[in-house]
C-alpha cells in the first residue's frame, strides 16, 4: 500500500447558513470530534474523523457557514483563508465537500463558482433530498455533475443511511489520487457577481425542476408566525418557555450540583484539620468549581432550545421579528435571545451571541448582557428590600416589594439598551450593516444532531470558562483568606485580610456614596460572584446564624446600622456594577482578548458609583 493511501485526508465541509451542513458533518464523524477556536479569532473550529467503507481515514473540518469567500465577517474569513491555505498552522484540506440544501440551490452554486477557483477537488453534496423530492423538486443529478464538473451526490443527513453513497464517492475521488491546483481565486467585483448569479439561474433552470405550484406548507406557517401581531406574541410566548426552562426547569439540577460541591467542601473541612490547605480546598478550589459547574444545566437548556429552534428554521424568524425592536439602539435581530438569557445567567447569554454574525454587533450585545438582572443579584435584592421596603400594597393591590424589584429589573433593561445606543454612536461609529438572512424552510430537526450540539457546548463551556475562573476564584480567596486574623483577636478574620485591608483603604472612596468599611470589605469576595455578598456580610457583621434566620438576622442587622439612602445606593450600585468574575472570564474567552472584559470592568463599575451617588445624595437631600 503505498504513503498516499494510508495518508488521512483532509475533507473541508463548506455550505450556506442552514444547509444542513453541521447535521452532515455529526452523522460522518459521529462522536469522534473536538471543537476549539482558530488561534487568534473566536470563530469556533470543529473538527471530527470517520472512516469510508474503502478504509480510508478521514479528517472532517466543518468550516463555518457563508454565502461568499470574500470574508466580510469573522466567520467567512475563516472560511476563505482555510480553504485558500492563508490560515496559520492550518494545514490547507485535500478535497472539498459542499454541502447544499436541494430545496433551495441558487446561493449554494454562487459559492461552488468561487471554490473552483480554489484549485481543490470538489464535490457537492444535495443534503435534504428527501424533503426536495417530496415537495416535488426534480435535479437532474447527472446532468448537474456534468454541468459543474463535478461528482454531485444526494444526502440525507437525518437518516441513518442517507450518506452512504457520499461516503462510498469519497473513496473513489480519494482513489483518483487528485492533487489541488494552484488558486486563481479573487474577490469577485460587481460584474461577476451578476454574472454568477445570471448563471446560477440559467443551470437552475436546465436542471431543476419545481412544481407550477410551489410547496406552500412554510409559506402558510410564516404567514402565522411572521405576521405582525400574532407572530410577536407567539415569539414573546417561546422566549417566555425559553426564559422559564432557563431560569427555573434548571433549578432542581442547579440545587443538587450546589449541594454536591457543598457536601464535599463540609467532607474537607470535617476530615482535614482547620487551617490554610482546607479553606484553600474547601473554600478556594471546591468553591471555585462549583461556582462554574452550577450554571451548566442552565448552559445546556439554553443550548438545546437555541439549536433545537436553529434546526427548525425557526431562529431566523425570531431573529426578523426583534430586529426592529433591538434595531433602534444599534443591536441585531439576533441580539434579542442572548439578552434575554442573561436574565437567568449573563455567561450562557454571551456564549449565545455565537449566532450573531456581524463582528460590532456581537461585542455590543457581550457588552450590554450583564446589565441584565442575573438570578445572582435576586439575594441581594431579597435582603436590601426586605430590610428597607415595607411590605405593603400600592393602590391596593400591587405588592410595594415587588414593585421595587420590579423597577431594579426595568433599570437593567433600559441602561443596556442606552449603554447599546452609546456603543452604536460614539463607540463603533459608521452606518449599520442591514439585516440581511435568508428565512429556511422549516426541516425536523435531527435529534442526534441536537443532543450532540448541546453536549458540544457544554463541553466548550466548561473548557473555556473553568480554567481561567477558577483561577480567579482561588485569587479572591487567596485575597480573603491571607494573612489571617492573630491569636486572640475578637473581630472577623476577613477584616485581617488583604481584601479586609483593601475595604479599609476604599471606605474614604465609597463614602459619597454612602458605603461603610463593612459593605466595602464585602464587595471584594463579591466580586466571585454577587451572591457572596450577602455571605461576606454575615461574616463582616458576625451574623452565626444559618439558612433563613441568618438573612432575617443579617436584615434586622443592616436595618439598624444602614440608611435608607445607604440602601437604595446598594441597590443602584448592583444594577450596573460587575461584580462577578465568572462573567469577566467568559468576556476574555468569548474576545480571544482581554482588552473587553477590561473596558466592561472600568465602564460597569463607573456606572455603578455615579447611579449610586445620584441615589444616595437625592435619598438624602429628600431625608432619606
């Protein structure tokens, strides 16, 4: 058997948004896949390998979607530097698989025009033939390949069998020993474009043939789900399904995690003698990973309704609907579902602005999605309005309590999308691109596809956000922990802390806004994550109560020693300050760069103390 064929090939899987082409790459490679980013870029990178029924090995690299190699998004960069050989440490693929969606083939051949100017072997893989034939749409397949000089070869990508015959036209054109061609490809101008589109009609026309009355089934759904009215409240209906699975189906894995990491922190502490090494254990590492692996129900909820809706065809839809809404501050269409994920949890929110394709778009949408009211700021609001707001009714009905709380979350939404607006205008200047998609045609969903898209981004988010998070964790701990309280001393030990120490040293700066040293010591562990807050001030406050009656111990505690002014700041503080560092670590890994968790860092927190400022000084001008 000679080198060329025991060499792995190198298989390039390229198509349009919504192909079918990611449904195709799962059904070849099966579980044996991994997914990372390119080096440099967020553009995520899957690759997998299968073997053919020749026995030959296979290295798929599914490339993301895009309608051109001209590159003008992150993703089609990737894609056209990929194939081209450009990108760096890449090795360039041997062959070419485009994948086309048989139902609707004009923008797939505009792209097959550019890659044969790639100097590759090609071929064209029709993915939802079956649903192409059972509307009534005849290919010509023979006539196609001629055409195009090229195998083309119908695949069913949900089916068990429906890519045997692909498998079975990879060995031979692997057999073919076909070597790439030196590439001529070019940015195509103006001209070119029509003419590839003229063309694309022309061989559409020759070789597929669709019935004299199209398939109506979408277009009868769309004229429900896209209508004006009726479209917007069954949107507003699924994001509420989306938002209460989200917020509260993962409630009950959530508590069973946190338990867990609880249980086995109380087991370290019980077994190992008091001392550095078991809070480090215990109170640093345990806690550290428990505070990451606590939001991954809510991670693989959001994912399985995302790429659930995604392979629906519905997603493009929501995404039309909510770009008028989101479009007047400078946001996408596609903006609206990762904000309204952050309501439960800013992490998977900015892990969702995957879909957003537009580069600008996306930061602005990562920049705003922790202005959302998280769950991790409800114990903060709990305890500050249970303390300071009467728990009586407004006009005889409204429950004044949740009025308040209502109004925290109202701040969140309105902030982001003014801090949206100043990103569009003085941050990244220029004209909006327009909202261009092309709307599917709805397809089932292939369920083997979907629970291995979820299990993907779980695996992702756990990879990309322990590490750096955790490392965090330990530093606060490490922060709170060291040097410790001396013998005989009566006082907390986080007050002989570094960041007791640095609470001290930030009182002076937190007095215009009405914090004491204590809620200063208590925002430096809070920066972990907000809840710890209320736990770092039970320990400021020597509150040794647990569960239920420490927080009505810690509340009556406040309540005697706070203002009311005092209280109000807290809260304003909390509806713009960052205080948690896992949603700083998913910005650095979403960016490749630390420059925006920087930027969201200094702008949230400058947010934060001139809200509380206005707050407190107005509460205390008006007697407060």
């Amino acid at each position: 058997m000679t080198d060329t064929l025991v060499r792995d090939l190198r298989l390039a899987l390229v198509g349009n948004p919504n192909c079918g082409k990611t449904a195709l790459f799962n059904a070849l490679t099966g579980s044996h896949q991994k997914v990372a980013n390119y080096p440099g870029v967020t553009v995520e990178r899957k690759e997998g390998v299968f073997t053919t029924p020749g026995g030959r090995r296979v290295v798929a690299i599914d490339l993301p979607g895009t309608y051109s190699l001209r590159g003008r998004s992150p993703d089609e960069a990737v894609t056209r530097d990929a194939i081209l050989g450009k990108l760096e440490g890449e090795q360039r693929p041997d062959m070419i698989l485009c994948v086309a969606d048989a139902t609707n083939l004009r923008l797939m051949l505009r792209l097959v025009f550019e890659l044969k100017c790639a100097g590759l072997p090609l071929m064209l893989a029709l993915n939802m033939f079956d649903i192409a034939e059972h509307r009534g749409v005849r290919i010509d397949v023979e006539g196609l390949s001629r055409e195009l000089g090229m195998p083309v070869v119908p695949a069913v990508a949900v089916t068990r069998d429906g890519s045997a015959a692909l498998l079975r036209k990879i060995d031979e054109m692997a057999a073919m020993e076909r070597h790439a061609r030196a590439s001529v490809w070019h940015e195509p101008v103006a001209d070119e474009v029509r003419g590839a589109h003229h063309e694309a009609d022309r061989i559409i026309a020759q070789y597929v043939t669709t019935p004299a009355e199209p398939d109506s089934v979408t277009r009868r759904i769309d004229r429900v789900l896209l209508h004006p009215v009726a479209g917007v409240v069954i949107l507003l209906a699924v994001l509420f399904l989306i938002f209460q699975a989200v917020f509260s189906w993962a409630a009950p894995a959530m508590d069973a995690i946190k338990a867990g990491f609880d249980f086995l922190a109380t087991t370290i502490k019980t077994v190992l003698p008091e001392g550095m090494l078991s809070s480090l254990l215990a109170d640093g590492i345990v806690a550290g990973v428990g505070s990451v692996l606590v939001f991954l129900p809510q991670i693989l909820i959001l994912f399985f309704f995302i790429i659930l809706l995604e392979d629906f065809g519905y997603m493009a839809r929501a995404a039309f609907l909510m770009d008028r809404v989101v479009g007047g501050v400078g946001l996408h269409g596609r903006s609206f579902i990762p904000l309204l994920s952050s309501f439960a949890c800013a992490i998977p929110g900015i892990m969702a602005t995957r879909v957003i394709e537009n580069r600008r778009q996306r930061l602005a949408t990562i920049m705003i999605a922790p202005l959302m009211t998280c769950s991790a700021r409800i114990p903060v609001y709990t305890l500050i309005i249970a303390a300071f707001v009467p728990d009586e009714r407004v006009a005889g009905f409204v429950n004044l309590q949740g009025l308040v709380m209502f109004g925290l979350y109202g701040a969140g939404i309105v902030s982001a999308f003014a801090v949206a607006w100043v990103f569009r205008h003085f941050v990244w200047k220029g004209q909006s691109e327009p909202f261009i998609m092309e709307l599917p045609d709805y397809k089932r969903p292939g369920v083997r596809s979907v629970l291995m898209g979820v299990l993907q981004r779980g695996v992702v988010f756990l990879r990309r956000a322990g590490t750096i998070i955790l490392s965090m964790m330990i530093l606060i701990w490490f922060l709170s922990s060291v040097p410790g309280a001396p013998e005989g001393a009566t006082e907390p030990a986080i007050n002989y802390s570094f960041a007791g120490m640095i609470g001290h040293a930030l009182q002076p700066l937190l007095a215009p806004v009405g914090f004491n040293w204590q809620i200063a010591v208590a925002l430096i562990p809070g920066l972990a994550a907000r809840e710890v807050a209320v736990g770092a001030l039970a320990t400021v406050y020597a509150v040794s109560a647990q569960g239920e009656a420490a927080r009505e111990a810690l509340g009556a505690t406040i309540a005697g020693q706070w203002s009311l002014a005092t209280a109000l700041a807290l809260l304003a503080w909390y509806v713009f300050a960052p205080q948690c560092a896992s949603t700083l670590g998913v910005v650095k890994r979403e960016t490749n760069s630390w420059k925006w968790p920087i930027v969201m860092f200094i702008y949230m927190m400058t947010l934060a103390y001139l809200a509380a400022f206005a707050v407190y000084q107005a509460a205390r001008a008006l007697g407060g």
